[in-house]
C-alpha cells in the first residue's frame, strides 16, 4: 500500500517508520511512504503556514492554502485515489478493527496537524476521517500517523515472519488481552515458569492461555468481554479464573 504524509517534520515519519516490522515492509515493497511538507507550499519569504485564530485566544491554526497545495501534490503523485485522514484528538478512537479497515486500502493520505489545528473548512472539504490516538493530548499529529502506519503495516501480507505472526495477537484474534509469556531459565530467583507450559501437553497449554487471556481481560479491561462472544467453554475457565482469583491474596495479573 502507498501512504502520504502531510507533515511539517516528514524526516521524523521517515525516521520512526524506519526500523523494525515497518521498515522490513518497506523494503519487501509492501509499503512505500512518501513526506509532504506544507512549507514547500507556502507562499511568501516567510512561507507561512500557520496565523491567528479568528475569534482571538492563544494558539495558532494552520491555513487552507498551504495545506490544500500540499495535498493536491500528494493526491497527484499516484492515480490510485486515497482515503484521506486527519490525526486529531477529536477524532474517532482508532481501534485494531479500524486498522484492519484501513490497512487494506490500498492508499492513505495521513494529514497531521500542529498548533491549535487546521482551519475547519479545509478539514470539511479534503478530509474523508479524522482519527485520534487515544485520550490525551499530544503536540501534533506526527506520533499519531507513526501509530497508524506502523498498526497497518504489520498487517500487510508478508510483512510479518511466522514468529511474528498476527493472529495471536492482542485484539486480533478475539479481542482479548495476551495471555503471559515465558522464555528460559525455567528456575530465576524472580520465580518459576508455570508446569503446563513445560508439559508438552499441547491441548492443557492451549485451555491455560485462553484462561490467562480472559482472566487478564476480566482484571484489566473488563468491558472488553461485553464484546467478545465468549463460548461456554470460555465462561467455564474464566468463572475458574475467578474462584482461584478470589480464593488467593489479590496478585498482580
Ligand atoms: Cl491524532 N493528535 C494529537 N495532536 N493529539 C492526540 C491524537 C492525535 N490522538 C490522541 N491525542
């Protein structure tokens, strides 16, 4: 997939997306992620991008003009039309359902704001979405589009190793939380790893990570359950969960 990214620091996106799972992506040619910066589209020796809000009050906003050539180079660098996002903490929460959504489109344009935000008309007339990261504030919008691409990226085809592999993950397969991980030595002074988990017993280690898995979501996201379709087997081993939950001095899970 291709994705745009209008950003007044496009080196920092070029920077972040450059290590790991996304940076393998692009190399694999599975992504190809391209800076626009506003700047170069501003007009005057001072290439202003940004000026008071009307109204008064601190802070600046970013203007229509600037922002509106930069995406129209962007938009006319590929015939592929995109889906344009803006990055706001007004936007919808970004969920992994979402970035499933959006990782199988086949172009993105990430816009990111700065300042106060982008001048409300140009929002109206060029943005299809507006995402937000999360409840809390950050300084732009740069952060925000590094999560996106990296959530979408890890979901292209070949993108991942099969050690890595997706389905397992958090939210992906069911929507649970990850059951605890373990590697070697099986004795540390910090304590042991579980027996199941050494006991070659596949089906008996398979029935204690879903019980980890649910118990962890019970702990610590519960309203995620109300939305995960939990069999009976499910609510069995979670309700076991429970019972040695309650039985045993409260441990963090
Ligand atoms: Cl997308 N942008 C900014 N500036 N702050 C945020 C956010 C986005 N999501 C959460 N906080």
């Amino acid at each position: 997939m291709r994705i745009d990214v209008v950003s007044l620091f496009p080196e920092f996106i070029a920077q972040c997306a450059g290590f790991g799972v996304v940076g393998r992506a692009q190399e694999r040619k599975l992504l190809a992620l391209h800076g626009w910066n506003p700047r170069d589209h501003a007009e005057g020796n001072y290439r202003r991008v940004d000026d008071r809000p009307f109204g008064g009050g601190p802070g600046m906003v970013m203007m229509i003009e600037p922002l509106q050539a930069c995406l129209a180079a962007a938009r006319a660098a590929d015939p592929a039309p995109p889906h344009v996002i803006y990055l706001t903490p007004q936007g919808a929460p970004l969920t992994q359902a979402r970035v499933r959504e959006l990782a199988a489109r086949p172009r993105l344009v990430l816009l990111c704001g700065r300042y106060e935000g982008v001048d409300e008309r140009l929002v109206a007339s060029a943005v299809d979405e507006e995402i937000s990261i999360g409840d809390y504030v950050l300084s732009g919008g740069e952060l925000a589009a590094a999560v996106v691409i990296d959530a979408v990226a890890r979901l292209q085809e070949g993108a991942l190793n099969d050690a890595e592999s997706a389905t397992q993950d958090s939210f992906e397969a069911d929507g649970l939380l990850d059951c605890p991980h373990f590697t070697h030595p099986a004795s540390h002074a910090l304590g042991e790893v579980p027996a199941v988990l050494r006991s070659g017993d596949h089906a008996a280690i398979a029935r204690w990570r879903r019980q980890q898995a649910l118990g962890r979501t019970w702990l610590r996201r519960p309203e995620l359950l109300d939305e995960a379709g939990l069999s009976r087997t499910d609510r069995a081993l979670l309700e076991a969960f429970r019972q040695e939950a309650c039985q045993t001095v409260p441990k963090k899970a």
